[in-house]
C-alpha cells in the first residue's frame, strides 16, 4: 500500500476536480466594455435627432446601424436608437462648440488676455515707471533726482526754480534768446547760497514729466532779460517739455546770498569740445512718452548745480531746477521710497 503525504493528495483531488468539471467552464471568458458615466467628471453632451429634437447623454458608440449611448437624463442608462434618425453631423458640431479643451497638466497653458487689458496694462505702467527695485515715479507731473541716501535709492523732487515761477515743482517756460557770440554773462540768478535740495551721489539720474499739451503754456509772456543786446524777447521758438530739448547741467557760481547760472555756448554742445562748469547729459524717452530721462555724461563734482533746458540753438529755459551734491547732508524732505507690492489676501466671509 501505497502511502501519499498531504500536499500530493492535495494535487490529485485538485486534478480530479478539473477532469471530472463540465466543459462549459474551461471556455475562455469574453469580456466586454460597458459604457459607463464618468462620475468623477461627467460629460455632458447632446445627441441631435433629424427631428431637431435631442437626447441629454454622456457617451455613445455606433455598432453597425444602431447608435448605443449612456443617457443623462436616466441615470447613465443604456439606451439605443437606429441611426437613420441620427444627425451625426450635428451632434458632432454641436460637441465641438461646447467641449473645453483639456488642459495637460504637464505643460499647463495660461488663460489667453485680451490684447485690449494688455494695452490698458501697458499705457498705466508706462505713468509710472520702476526706476529703481520697488521704486516707481509718480502719476503727477514732476521733475525727480534718483538719489541714494544710506543705501536706500529714493526720488527727490525738484523744484523749478526762478522769482516769477513761484517754485513750481512742474514745467514753465521763461525763455530767453543767447547770444552765442557775447562773452559769458549772468543768466539766472538763485537766492541762497545752496540748494535746498541736496544729493548724496555723484551720478544722480533725473527724470523730467512731459508730454501734457499744458507743458509750457502756464508761465505766460517769455522773461525780457537786459544783458546789453546778450538776451532779448522771444516770440516764435518753441515751447519747452518735449524730448527735442536738450538738457545741461550747469554748476552754480556761489556768491555772498545767491548762486548764479551763467551763460555758455549752445553751438558748442555735442562738439566733443568741453565748457567749464556745463555737464552735458543724454536723453531717453521712456515706454509710454510721459518720461524724459536723463543722464549726466560724466560724474558731478561737490557744488550747487541746475538742470538747464536749451530749447533750440539760440534760445534756453530761464526756469531751472537747482539742487546740490554733498554726501554728508540729512536726508531730504518729501521724498519717495521703495514700496514692495502686496500680495492679496482673500478674507474669509462668516455666514449671515
């Protein structure tokens, strides 16, 4: 007799269980795939009859001439339709009109913005240019000195300064002609022996609002200044505030209580050839038109200077803005600091 462990009359009872089963179940399962609604984000979509009517359904499949589809109107039931009654033509359009694209979550794709918003975005940015980390000039009309005081970049205004301009930190025109073969002669004279506006670098950049149609109209008849024949009235040159200027700086000649800004030869101007006490600058005109930048060419000194506006080669701007360069002075007042953008916060809202 023949003694057989466990795990070998275990194999012979499975192996009889499989000789002695029906023969339907050793047949190969045929599997086929339902058409389910997607609960998680169920399409919508409508299945258009030649009538004009339609079905509400979230899928459909053609097998041969019968349309199968999952209706939304019953729960995600099967249902069927022959498809002579079927606008095939129609469903498809109108699923096309109505279906959002998918977006891939690899390479997600940013919201399209209206290029008109873009514009609009554009021209408000350009009245307010960053001049600086954080730092953007005003709305108003203004001429600023991009300054450094203590490491921190900061924008001092600057008043126009002259005794019928009533120090408006704006744009008026006295205009004066020069003559540019009289020997140098006194053109403005500044009360005080220093500015009140002092700055703290040698390389200060200004930034001179223009591009108002009231630039230049505010300071009424042009200044009549008596230097025996070296000035006279001016009728026809044109107004100042406009990027076809060009702008010196002119250091300023200290005397007992006042400085004074004395004349120079326009036509020698860009020449290469260089004039004692005049800084000549480059001019940018920023994105947008509202903003004339510009640059001295070369470092300034410590001293009492002024911005100039030479209107055309015979004619300059009697009104100018002073200002000094000493590193050591206090702070000046009014000034404008960086100011980091705030991120939104959304609130929370309690229920009524």
């Amino acid at each position: 007799m023949v003694h057989l462990s466990r795990s070998a009359k275990l194999a012979a009872t499975l192996l009889a269980a499989t000789i002695s089963a029906p023969p339907y179940l050793h047949a190969v399962p045929q599997h086929t795939t339902a058409l389910q609604p997607d609960n998680s984000a169920p399409h919508r979509t409508r299945l258009i009859l030649k009538d004009g009517s339609y079905q509400v359904i979230m899928s459909y499949r053609i097998v041969g001439n019968v349309v199968h589809y999952i209706s939304a109107e019953r729960g995600g039931a099967e249902e069927e339709i022959p498809i002579s009654l079927v606008d095939l033509d129609a469903t498809k359009r109108w699923d096309r009109q109505h279906t959002q694209p998918t977006p891939d979550a690899d390479n997600p794709q940013p919201p399209a913005i209206d290029p008109e918003l873009l514009k609009e975005e554009a021209d408000r940015a350009a009245l307010t240019p960053e001049v600086a980390p954080d730092l953007r000039l005003p709305e108003e009309d203004s001429t600023l000195a991009l300054d450094t005081y203590r490491g921190t970049p900061e924008l001092v205004p600057l008043a126009q300064t002259d005794s019928d301009l009533n120090r408006n930190t704006g744009h008026n025109l006295l205009k004066a002609a020069v003559n540019p073969l009289s020997a140098s002669h006194e053109l403005v004279e500044l009360k005080g022996e220093s500015s009140p506006i002092q700055l703290h670098v040698k390389d200060p950049v200004l930034y001179l609002r223009i591009g108002d149609e009231s630039v230049g109209n505010t300071a009424g008849t042009p200044l009549t200044v008596d230097t025996h024949g070296a000035t006279s009235r001016v009728q026809s040159d044109p107004t100042g505030g406009s990027p076809q200027s060009r702008y010196v700086i002119v250091r300023a000649d200290v005397r007992r209580g006042a400085r004074v800004i004395a004349s120079f030869r326009i036509g020698l101007l860009g020449s290469g050839q260089r004039q004692e006490d005049v800084v000549e600058t480059t001019s940018e005109l920023l994105p947008g038109g509202h903003w004339l930048k510009i640059t001295p060419r070369e470092p300034l000194d410590f001293g009492e200077f002024a911005l100039m506006e030479v209107i055309s080669d015979r004619a300059v701007n009697l009104g100018v803005w002073d200002f000094g360069v000493h590193p050591v002075s206090p702070e000046n007042r009014d000034v404008l600091k960086p100011e980091p953008r705030r991120g939104v916060t959304l609130e929370r809202h309690k229920p009524d």
